[in-house]
C-alpha cells in the first residue's frame, strides 16, 4: 500500500465512525430531568402560613405586632427543625428592650 491509499483509507474510516457517532447521539432519548421533591400531602389550611400572609399585609406595622411576632417565632423553629413549644405569656419586665 502507498502513502496516498492509506491517507484516503483512514478518512473513510474516520468519517465512517464520525456518521455512525451522530447517528447514535441523534437516536439517543435523554431521560426527562428528575422532579424536585414534594410532599405528597400538601395542608390545605395552615394557619402559621395565614398569620405569615396576614403580618406580610401589615407591613412595617408586623414588627410591633405580637401575634406576627409569634407567628415569626414559629416559623423559625419550623425552618430549623425544633420541636414546638407552647407560647409563653408575655413578660411585663420589659426583656429585650
């Protein structure tokens, strides 16, 4: 074999892999991305989540209320996983301010 046959020899080659290569990516089906994770069970009547759109209503106000402020509260305990506790009365010693 001379130089010349083997240059062409190895293109066909390659643009015969090259076609096949596409023809397998082309009929190739891609799995669908999976779903984010939701709960099954979705409470249709959470009243933490009522009292959240009820201080977001309220606006700067919210900070001042002590049913928001409990509401916040419980949201953060919610979010890091805390158990709840009964809310305790509120003090008159003026704790916190």
């Amino acid at each position: 074999m001379d130089g010349k046959m083997l240059v062409h020899l190895s293109a066909i080659v390659f643009v015969a892999i090259a076609l096949t290569a596409t023809a397998i990516e082309m009929t190739r089906k891609d799995d669908p991305p999976a779903s984010p994770s939701v709960r099954a069970i979705q409470p249709t009547d959470d009243p933490l989540r009522e009292g959240q759109l009820r201080c977001q209503e309220l606006g700067q106000k919210a900070a001042s209320d002590a049913q928001c402020l409990r509401v916040w509260a419980e949201t953060r305990a919610r979010f890091l996983g805390r158990t709840r506790t009964p809310a305790a009365p509120a003090s008159s010693s003026g704790e916190g301010r």
